[in-house]
C-alpha cells in the first residue's frame, strides 16, 4: 500500500498536489498548521493512494516523501 | 548517461524527520534530491519556481555531477538559489550571469556550469549577455523561467509579459503599439550557430514536468558531451503577482502563455545529425570559403 | 618573448601597454576578458597573441559589463584573472568591481585613462581619480589603486596587483594613463611564476568534489545586521592594507618646505620642475603617490614633521587628488592644485612657475591662462589646431 509522507518544514499549503492527485485522495489539512503557519497536505484516504507521485512531481516545495 | 539510481534514499537532513516516520519494509517512491539543501525556499506557495529547482537537483543526482557543478544564481525570484542547491554556487549581478557562467567555464573547462535566469534577468537587462554568449557557444547550460513578470520586484511588466496583460507597470494592459511586443526567447536564440539546444516546456501538469526534466537533463548532458550552449526555456506561472491561485495560474498558463510561446524544440544540432554545434554552423556555412577554412591551432 | 610559464628576469625595451600585459602572465595570469577601447588596444592585442600559446584564455567580450563579469566568474573559479579598459569603459565596469568587493572576489582591473567626462577625448588624463579612489560601483568599499609613473612600474605594479588582490580578496586597479601606457622604456621584466605554485584559494567555486560543503560566491545579505558584519569585516583587511601598503616615492624631501604631490604622468613633469626650483636654491620636493588608496597619508605626516609648509598638488584633472593631499595635510599646511585637463600635459615650466609663486608668498594660478591669479576655472589659451589657423 503506497502512501505519502509530508514534511511540514517545506510544506507551503499551495494545494497543487492535491489538484494534481489523480485519485483525489489528498487534502489541505484543516487541523494542523505547520511552523510556518500553512494548512499542510495530508492524505485523506489512506487506501486511495497508489504511490504515483504526480504529487511529489508538482509539489513546488519538494515536501513530499512517497512511499510503497 | 547515468541512470536514476536503483534505491532513492532521503538526504541526511530528513532521516530523522521523516525517515522515522517510515515503517519496515516500505520503499522510497519519490523523495528530494541530495542535491537539495534543507532550507526552505523564499518561494510564494506554489511558485513553479520550486518545481524547476527540483528538476535541476534531481539532474544533478542523476548525472552524477554535484560535485563538479557550479552554478549561477540570477537577481530576481530565484536570486537565493545558491542556498537551496548543494553543488557550488556564485550570484550573480542582474542579468550577468551568462558572462559569470563564461568565466567559470572557461577557467574550468570540466566543470559543468548553468545559469538559471528569469525572464527580466535573461530577456531584458542581461539580453547581450545571453545572446552573446549563446552565440560564442559556451559550453554551458541555461535554464530560463519565463512567468511573464518581474516577481521579486512585486509585478512589474517583464519582457515576456503578453500583450494587454496587467501588471504594476502596464495597469492598463501591456500595451504593444507603446511598449511593443514580448520576446521569444527560444526562438530568438535558435538562430544562432553556437546554439546546439533550445527547447521550450512548461510545468502545469505531471506530463509536462516529466517533459520538462526530460529537457533540462539533456541540456545537461549536452554540455557534459561538449555539444555546445543548450537552454531551456520553462514557461511557468507567477501566482502572486498574476493575481491568482496557483491552480487558476496554471489555467491561464494554458490558455495565455502556451499560445504566444508554443512549447516544442526550436533547435537540437543532434536531432538533425550534427555531433555538436560548430558542426552545424559549418554546414550552414558551406557556401561561404573563409567559414570553411581549417585552423591549425 | 620566452616563454611565460619559465621566463626569468630580463631586461628589454617594451611599450607601457604591452609591459602591464606581459607583467601579467608573468604573475600567474592565465585569463583576459575585455572590450577595445584607445589607448589601451595594445594590452589587449598582446594578451591575444600570448595567452592562447601559454594556455590561457583571451576572450574579446560583448561589452564592457560582460567582461567584468567574465572576470568575476573567472576570479570566482579561483583564477587570476584581468580586464583593462580606458576611462568610459572602466564606468561600465563598476558594477561588477561593486560585486566583486562584495563577494570578496579578487581581480585586477586596468584603467588607461583618457580624458573626460562623456566620451572624452583620447589623451592622457588623470580625471578617473575620484571614480577609483573611491572604488568605481555602489555600496560601501574601496579597493587598492596602483599609480605607475615608468614603464617599469607598469610591470612592478601589476605584479603587485595581483598579490594584493589575492591576498585580501578585493579587486585592485592599476590607474594608468595613456602617455605611460603609450611610451616605450627599458623595463626589467619580473621573473614569471607558474599559476600552479600560487597559494590555494580553498572558497573558490571549483566544484566540491565530494570533498567539502559547497562554496558560495555572493554579495546578498538579506539580514542587515550579517551584511553590516561582512562591512566591518571587509573594513578591517582594508585597515591592514592601509597599515601595510601605502607607498610612495620621496624626492628632496629631507628638508623641503614646499612639497608637490603629483602621481603617474605628472609626477615626470612635477619631478622636473621640482629639480629646475631646487636648482634655483628653492626647498622643494616631489611626493609621489605610488598607491592612491590607501593615500600615502604617512608620507605627508613624515614631510610635514620634516618642515614642509606648502603643498602643491599637480594633477591632469581640474583637482581631483588635492582632497585626499587636504584630508592628510589636515591643516596642518597651506594645500594649492594646478592641473590641466582633457589631455593637455602642463609643461615644467608651468609647474616650476607655481613653485616659485609659492616660495615667494604668492597666490597660485590654478590652471594655464587663468585671468585672475587664483581663479578657479581655466582660461582657454590658444590652442587652434594649424588647420583651424589655416596653415
């Protein structure tokens, strides 16, 4: 089962991995707010993802690790 | 040319951060380059700016070139790229860089050097610069971002910015019977003989970044196989200053930018069965006998 | 010529231009970026000719921005490096002499001054004075300016350049003219070194090699208390330069009451006139500036300690130098200028005719032809070309 894992460091908030996300199984997480103060990208449906990294492709912040 | 390397692994920074965070038995899919420091970019969210730096670390990584690359930071946006890379890096005066590219190359010719420019640093103030040394045929590697704005400044009008778009500086719309018309980079510079490769992309989609690393690592590898001057021009989104979201940038990218600056390749010597770029020239010049003579040097 | 990379010391007859270039490869410059311009073109030719068969890079830029900037990249690579260019190309040039102090780049930058402002005219002048003492660019910096008066300083200066540049990671200028740069004189060539056996430069962008962090080469400070702390850091090698490296030449100065300050071209004219008013039973000397920053100010604390009352400062600029002769004199004695401009070299007579207005109390003309004894602003003197007086 494939999943991603963000780093909140890099993590701007922009959304583009999840309009990027083909399965549309990420969100902004509304809950969280990471140290520089932006909603971070979180996967919403854990058995959605299928570890195609079209989100680490279009992440502009390289906050994204994918894994399988 | 090297290949990816099998395993991907996290740069020492994220072992911890995130390397505690995966569980046995999982593989690394996708993770940042080694090329990549850890500091977090002076990017807006969702500047496309991010994308193409990762792009060029990933080539890095995969050419395994780090330690052999200098790279030239521009003045604009993307002016701080020499603390986001981990390869050695000078900064460069605005629009300078293709002659501070010039003189690394020239004093370490093995070294593999790129200048990554925006479009007021490459296509207005530092235009003699890139023409001039794309027409020398430097053996050096330029990528160039063309968002059709000045970012850094806050908006203003850049050379590229298309005829009747808003900015700070045209509020009424670029207004081309006053201020004339945007450059085309890729296409100005494909008719040079020092030229070996322009080749123009984008980054709006998963496809279109794959195309444009795709393009950015041969821009590499050309100048490892001392092909000659390769560059590509990213046509990318400017979100802020556009005025928009991210997404919205990237629909108006497509539906804007993509018509006035049509994505392709506008010179590749290779593709048209040169070995480098002096071969093509010469070709060119076949008709002309002084172009044709040997040098015994 | 022998070959750079072996050639021992020798002596030989040589033009100015060509000695600062040939002066050069023997220090261990390997890169030349530069632009044409008179009266400077020799430098460059010989460079052309030479560099390529020692295995260094001639390279004719587009401009004369872009050649500093090839200096830049080149002196960021860890290279001695070089560019020459005359007065309104050194202007173009003070960006990247602006970058380069800032990024601690070393490099050597010639300036062959002609006269000016604006495009000028095409002979020898001192007008640059302000433009390189003061260091060129923006931002606050300065960097070694060296003054040749022969030939064979042409080739000792430069040499020197390229020492001090490295040493305290700053540009330096060699201020020249176009007469020294022009004349020919017997000139012993330094002994050449090879590029090899010059001192590592460890922060140089050479590529890590896997073998360290990687180097950066830059100027930007967004925080300003780090950018103030590279100022005061940089201000500090400019105090040890100071301490370490102001040189001049003294003539007669033992027990001169009337002091001319005058550097290069007019300081053979000076020196003249100074030998013809001693002649004269006047106690006159010559203090020649031989670096212009830092000013030989301990020279002028030294004359004044000496007995020296008056000091005349002699320049081809409208009186450029004579501040930085008021800042050290500060008080302490009367400071006149005479100079002439746009090329025109005063004769020693000129000078020698100050001098005695000097010894004998008397105000001091500022320029040829002047109405009024101690006017400001020349007079023109006919100076009709013969076709103009239709000979």
């Amino acid at each position: 089962m494939a999943r991603i894992i963000v780093d909140d460091v890099h993590c701007k908030g922009c959304g583009l991995c999840v309009s990027a996300c083909p399965k549309g199984v990420l969100a902004l997480d509304d809950e969280r707010i990471t140290p520089k103060g932006y909603h971070p990208a979180k996967l919403v449906d854990p058995d959605g993802c299928i570890g195609c990294s079209s989100c680490f492709i279009t992440c502009p912040d390289v906050a994204i690790t994918v894994v399988k | 040319m090297a290949q990816p390397t099998a395993t991907i692994t996290l740069p020492d920074y994220q072992q911890e951060r995130i390397g505690s965070q995966i569980a046995e038995g999982e593989v690394i899919k996708s993770a940042r380059p080694h090329a990549l420091t850890d500091v977090v970019t002076n990017y807006c969210p969702g500047c496309t700016h991010g994308i193409v730096n990762r792009l060029v670390a990933e080539c890095i990584d995969e050419l395994g070139i780090e330690g052999r690359t200098v790279g030239i930071a521009p003045v604009g946006c993307s002016v701080m790229m020499y603390d986001f890379l981990n390869c050695d890096m000078i900064e460069a005066a605005h629009g300078r860089a293709p002659a501070v590219a010039t003189g690394v190359k020239r004093v370490h010719p093995d070294n593999v050097v790129f200048a990554y420019q925006g479009d007021g640093d490459l296509a207005s103030i530092g235009t003699a610069e890139t023409v001039h040394a794309a027409t020398r045929g430097e053996k050096i590697t330029v990528i160039f971002i063309n968002n059709a704005i000045y970012g850094m400044t806050g908006g203003q009008m850049a050379p590229t910015s298309l005829p009747n778009q808003v900015t700070q500086t045209s509020p009424y719309g670029r207004d081309v019977s006053k201020v004339g018309y945007p450059v085309r980079i890729a296409e100005l510079l494909s008719t040079l003989d020092g030229v070996a490769y322009v080749e123009r992309v984008t980054c709006d989609s998963r496809a279109h970044i794959i195309q444009a690393k795709k393009a950015i690592k041969k821009a590499f590898q050309n100048q490892i196989d001392g092909i000659g001057y390769s560059l590509v021009e990213v046509v990318a989104t400017c979100p802020t200053n556009w005025g928009m979201t991210p997404q919205n940038a990237f629909q108006w990218l497509r539906d804007n930018m993509l018509p006035y600056y049509p994505l392709g390749v506008y010179k590749d010597v290779v593709a048209d069965g040169f070995a480098n770029a002096a071969e093509a020239a010469l070709e060119r010049a076949k008709d002309c006998p002084i172009a044709q003579q040997k040098r015994e040097d | 010529m022998a070959d750079n990379t072996q050639a021992a010391e020798e002596r030989v007859l040589m033009k100015g231009n060509e000695v600062l270039a040939e002066a050069a490869m023997r220090a261990g410059c390997r890169f030349f970026f530069g632009y044409p311009i008179t009266p400077q073109t020799e430098l460059a030719a010989y460079m052309a000719k030479r560099l390529p068969k020692i295995g260094g890079t001639f390279l004719q830029a587009e401009s004369e921005v872009a050649a500093i900037n090839m200096v830049y990249g080149a002196g960021a690579a860890g290279a001695r490096v070089m560019t020459s260019s005359s007065s309104p190309g050194v202007s173009l040039k003070s960006e990247g002499a602006s970058y380069m102090a800032g990024a601690d780049v070393p490099g050597v930058i010639v300036n062959v001054e002609r006269g000016g402002p604006g495009l000028g005219g095409i002979q020898p002048s001192q007008s640059d004075y302000f433009q390189a003492t003061r260091a060129l660019g923006h931002g606050d910096y300065f960097m070694p300016v060296l003054a040749p008066s022969t030939v064979q300083e042409m080739a000792d200066l430069i040499y020197l350049a390229f020492d001090l540049a490295d040493e305290y990671r700053t540009p330096a200028m060699i201020l020249a003219d176009g007469m020294i740069g022009q004349m020919m004189e017997p000139v012993t060539l330094p002994p050449a070194r090879d590029p090899k056996t010059l001192a590592a430069k460890p922060w140089a962008t050479t590529g890590h090699k896997g073998e360290r962090k990687h180097n950066v080469v830059n100027s930007l400070y967004l925080s300003p208390e780090k950018l103030e702390d590279t100022n005061r850091e940089r201000f500090e090698r400019y105090e040890q330069i100071k301490a370490k490296h102001q040189r001049q030449e003294l003539m007669d100065c033992d027990d001169a009451e009337i002091v001319v300050v005058a550097f290069g071209a007019a300081s053979r004219i000076a020196r003249t006139a100074v030998r013809d008013a001693r002649a004269k039973g006047i106690k006159c000397g010559l203090l020649r500036p031989i670096t212009l920053w830092p000013y030989p100010t301990d020279a002028i604390d030294q004359v004044i300690a000496n007995g020296a009352t008056k000091f005349l400062s002699v320049e081809l600029n409208m009186g450029q130098m004579v501040e930085d002769v008021r800042l050290a004199v500060n008080g302490r004695a009367s400071v006149d200028f005479y100079g002439r401009t746009g090329g025109v070299l005063p004769t020693p007579e000129e000078v020698l005719d100050q001098i005695e207005r000097l010894a004998a109390g008397q105000p001091v003309a500022r320029s040829a032809g002047a109405k009024d004894v101690g006017s400001v602003l020349p007079q023109p003197i006919d100076r009709k070309s013969s076709y103009e007086r239709g000979e």
